[in-house]
C-alpha cells in the first residue's frame, strides 16, 4: 500500500523521535489514516520483537486487524473477551490487537489477563485514541509493558480535548508529527466542511448538568425525547438534506427510535436505528443495505463515532449537543471522507480540489441544531477546523456561522468563517492600536518582545499553543530557517515559530514579498501586501534613491508602475 505524502512523513517523524525517545505522539484528523501509518511502522519493528496495539473499543479493534493484516501480510492475534491471543509457540503471531479492558480483566489468582504476556517480548506499543491514556487503566497497562527498557511506546490521536493536551504533555516524550483537519482540507484530502445552523423553538440546555466534561446523558436525553424537539430536529433534517445520505447522532435510544419513526412517517423505509444493544446479526445487515443506499438516514447512539468508515455520507446531523473536542471531530471524521477511488491518483492539491469538487460529494454539510445553551460551550465544527487558532478568533467564527446560516438559510463554509474572523480581529486591533498610539496593545499569544511583531507583519494571529508544545523553544533548524529570512526569534515558542516558518513557505510558493521585502515596504510607507515581482521595482527605486525616502512624484511614479 502506497503512502500518501503526509503519511510518508508521519512514519518518518515517528522513527526520528524513536532514534532519541522511547514514546512519541502522532496527532492526525479522522479520515487521514493513522492505522495505515502505523501498520507501516510495524513492518518496520517486526524484526526486532512482537508488536501490541491497543484500544479501548471492539470497532477500533477490528479495523486495526483488518489494517495490518492488509499493509503487513500477517494476520495479528486477538486479545480482547473471549478471544485470547497465542503466547507461546509456533502457531503464536507476531502481532497482537486488544483492548485495554481485557489487559485489565482478572485471568485467576488476582492477576491480570495483561501478565500473560512477557513485556521482554515486545518491540513496540501503539495505543489507539492516545487521548485516554492519562487514565488508571491505561497508565497500568503502559507502565506494564514498560518494564521492558527497551520498548517503544506511540500514542494515537485526532483531535483531543484541551485537558487531553494538558494530560499528554507529561507522560509523552515528543511529537512527533500532526496534521489536523483543517490541513487534510486545504490539501485536498478530505472534503470541505460546511455548516448550517437551525434554531430551534423551545430547545433549552441550560439545566442540564456537566458529567465527565460533557453534558450529563440522562439529563440530555429528558431534553431531547420531547415530541416537539424530536420533530424540531426532523423537519429540517428532511428538508436541508434533501435526498442525500445522511448520518444522525442521537444522545438516547429513545430519541434515536422516535426520530427514527417520525423520518420513516415522511418517507416511508427511509430511516433505521443503531445503538449499542443492537444485536451484531442486525448490525451485519444494516451496515452493507446503508452503503448500498436501500434507505437514506441512519440514525446512532455512539456506536459511528470511532471505527466505522463510510465515504458516501454527504450530511451529518448534530440532533446531540457535546462540549467535547474529541466527541465532536469524531462525528465530523464520519462524513469528511472523500469517495473512494477519486483523489489518490491526482497529482497535487489543487487536483485533488478539483475533483472533490466535480464529484457527486463536493461537501459534507452539517447540520447543528442551536437553542439555549446558558452556561455549557457547546462545540461546533469552528473548533475543530480552527484548533490552531486563539479561542477569541475560534468563538468570533461560531456567532458569525451559527448567525448567518440560520438567518439565510444557506449554509456556510466553516474555513472562510474563521479567516473571516481573524481579519474581523485583526482590524478590530489595528482600529483600536490607532486610537490609543501611545499604548501598543498586545497579541493575546502574548508576543511583543521582538522590535518588529512578525505575525503583525503578516497581519496573522499567533496559532493557540496545544498543551503538549507547552514550554517548548524552538528547534536548531528552525532558528536558523528563521534568521536567514531576517525574523527575530527572541520570544518565539515552538508553536509560534512553526507557524512563521509556515508562512515563509506559503508567502514563496504563493510569488509574494519576502519578510525582509515586507519590513522594508512598510518602513517606507508601501502596503506590504504585494507580490514579489512587484516589491522588487519598489526595492530597485529606493535601492537607486541611495535608500533615502521617496518624494510624492516619485513614489507616484513607482505607485503606478506596479499598478497600485
């Protein structure tokens, strides 16, 4: 199987971390193929021990076997209930797949079913939603196997919750590679993403309690189970998604079974129901007679969240609220997908752009259900796209989308509101910097200590530092990359560093001016904004006016010459 580019450099990432740590990160959105990447890492460690993988789900398990299998030609043992892997002989495999759960079970005489195992013979751990490991159960098994000094240990993750970050930071070593949804995006690996809220008469979350960090689920369901929200819900689902396939997240079976009934009174055998106690022959007929298109809407209560791919779901309706990160970029990661066979033979980005574009899936469309949230943040798809960016920024997008889709009835592209939301931001500042000259206000990143604000030259808000990079400084190579481009690095954070070095490269595939070029332009009273050809004739006036500031004719005479 042939990696994609980001792939190649994930697993590279992975065995230049492995060279100077013993456990490493790989944070990677829903859809871009984690299992794959480290199906390939396996192949790599084969050779130098036995391999477990673990997860915390019975889905996880099964499509981490059916991966490995494919990308390594050897079919991996079973740990996980009933089913218990070979640990001594010729008919034993190399690989083994389980759940934490079952590492944890008791296997008699008040050990646990994870002794069966001698840690000496593993050469490498991988733990499947990485994001759960500060828990008990987790540390005990990790710790376990860990005996073994010479272990290597990679952590999983899409996108985790701002406690996850935190949590993760100290217990990892490094990271060592993430590529999150939005970058899957505007590479043309996974599909646009676009937004239409509804509101919803009479819909009020604000009693009910939090539980976990999300909200409480019986507290949610006696919300939810009304006949007028159900029908709230219901009504518009059928009128926005039209006939195209569409994947609903309830919070109850009750909810689930109700709209459900209400979808089928409308169109008669469009909808069917999945929860956890669905017998697995139901789910065995359900999931093929969906790809198939033999009815529309397939309405869940938590069983598509992790382990199920299904590329042909065009709408993904929020009929539950969740004020978690995870939760939440999971059940986006359900309809993000690209269908299948279009975009892996395109060469570059804007190819695969195009075809998405061209195809019968151009977009997911989500749907999200607004009333009453009082004191609960609720997450929308804007947190999960905009990770990278300062919350300030993050909840401008939310109002802004949740605002103009519900007022127009159209929906909106989640990535243009958050670049909408930044230049709000940006100008809002600068409009407030010009009021108050004698006062320089602050990024809220908090940079201000080089002479010349960077990211105020690339008129950019400081990327939100993730808890794992909290306190890291930046890199040799980044240093230097950045010295030579003439950006001072006082101050800068890793994150920060990685995200002007990111426009270094995107302003030169782009054609504009060069940092150097911009601080020149703006020391002599030139818009920076502009291409590089152009910031050239500028830089040749000045250079020939002995570096002296231009009279009014003659940067009339330049003004007009690059067409400004």
């Amino acid at each position: 199987m042939r990696l994609r580019d980001y792939q190649a450099k994930a697993l590279q990432g992975i065995h230049d971390q492995f060279e100077q740590n013993d456990s490493t990160l790989l944070v990677l959105a829903t859809g871009l193929g984690k299992t794959v990447i480290v199906s390939h890492l396996v192949k790599d460690y084969l050779d130098k021990g036995r391999i477990m993988m673990l997860a915390h789900r019975e889905e996880l398990i099964g499509q981490a076997w059916r991966t490995l299998k494919r990308v390594t030609g050897i079919e991996p043992d079973t740990e996980m209930g009933d089913y218990h892997a070979n640990s001594y002989g010729a008919f034993r495999s190399d690989i083994v797949v389980g759940t934490i759960q079952t590492q944890n079970a008791g296997r008699g005489m008040g050990l646990k079913r994870m002794t069966k195992f001698d840690p000496s013979d593993f050469s490498l751990l991988i733990i499947d939603e990485g994001h759960h490991a500060a828990a008990a159960s987790y540390r005990r098994v990790i710790e376990y196997y860990q005996r073994n000094p010479k272990l290597k240990v990679i952590y999983l993750t899409a996108t985790p919750d701002r406690a996850d970050e935190k949590a993760l930071g100290q217990f990892i070593d490094s990271v060592a590679y993430e590529y999150d949804l939005r970058e899957g995006v505007d590479d043309g690996w996974l599909v646009p993403i676009t937004q239409q809220s509804v509101y919803v008469d009479g819909l009020d979350y604000s009693s009910i309690r939090t539980t976990a960090g999300d909200l409480n689920g019986k507290d949610l369901a006696r919300v939810l189970e009304f006949e007028e929200m159900l029908h709230g819900f219901c009504s518009p689902t059928i009128e926005i998604a039209g006939d195209k396939k569409t994947l609903i997240f309830a919070a109850s079976c009750e909810q689930a079974s109700r709209m459900t009934e209400i979808l089928n009174r409308h169109k008669t055998g469009s909808a069917r129901y999945v929860h956890g106690g669905t017998p697995k022959e139901e789910r065995r007929e359900l999931w093929p007679a969906y790809t198939a298109g033999e009815f529309q809407y397939l309405v869940n209560v938590g069983i598509t969240t992790e382990g199920w791919d299904e590329p042909s779901v065009e709408v993904v309706v929020m009929a539950r609220p969740t004020k978690s990160r995870s939760l939440m970029a999971q059940m986006l990661g359900r309809g993000t997908r690209a269908l299948p066979n279009l975009i892996e033979d395109c060469a570059g980005a804007d190819a695969r752009k195009l075809a998405i574009a061209g195809s019968d899936k151009s977009e997911l469309l989500v749907l999200d259900f607004v009333g009453n949230c009082g004191r609960h943040k609720l997450i929308t798809p804007p947190d999960i796209l905009g990770g990278k960016y300062e919350d300030d920024i993050v909840d401008r997008a939310k109002k802004n989308a949740e605002k103009d889709s519900a007022q127009s009835g159209i929906p909106v592209d989640v990535i243009e509101q958050l670049e909408l939301a930044e230049k709000q931001l940006a100008q809002e500042k600068a409009e407030a910097e010009e009021r108050d000259s004698r006062q320089k206000i602050k990024l809220r990143a908090k940079y201000s200590t080089a002479k010349v604000n960077p990211f105020e030259m690339y008129n950019i808000q400081p990327w939100r530092e993730k808890g794992w990079h909290k306190g890291r400084q930046p890199s040799e190579k980044q240093v230097a990359l950045l010295e030579r481009n003439g950006i001072d690095v006082n101050g800068l954070s890793f994150t920060h560093a990685s995200q002007l070095i990111d426009r270094v490269i995107r302003n030169t595939k782009e054609g504009k001016a060069s940092y150097k070029m911009l601080k020149c332009l703006q020391r002599y009273g030139f818009n920076p904004d502009m291409e590089f050809s152009k910031a050239r004739i500028v830089m040749d006036a000045l250079s020939a006016n002995s570096w002296r500031p231009l009279q009014p004719e003659q940067k009339a005479k330049v003004l007009q010459e690059i067409g400004a």
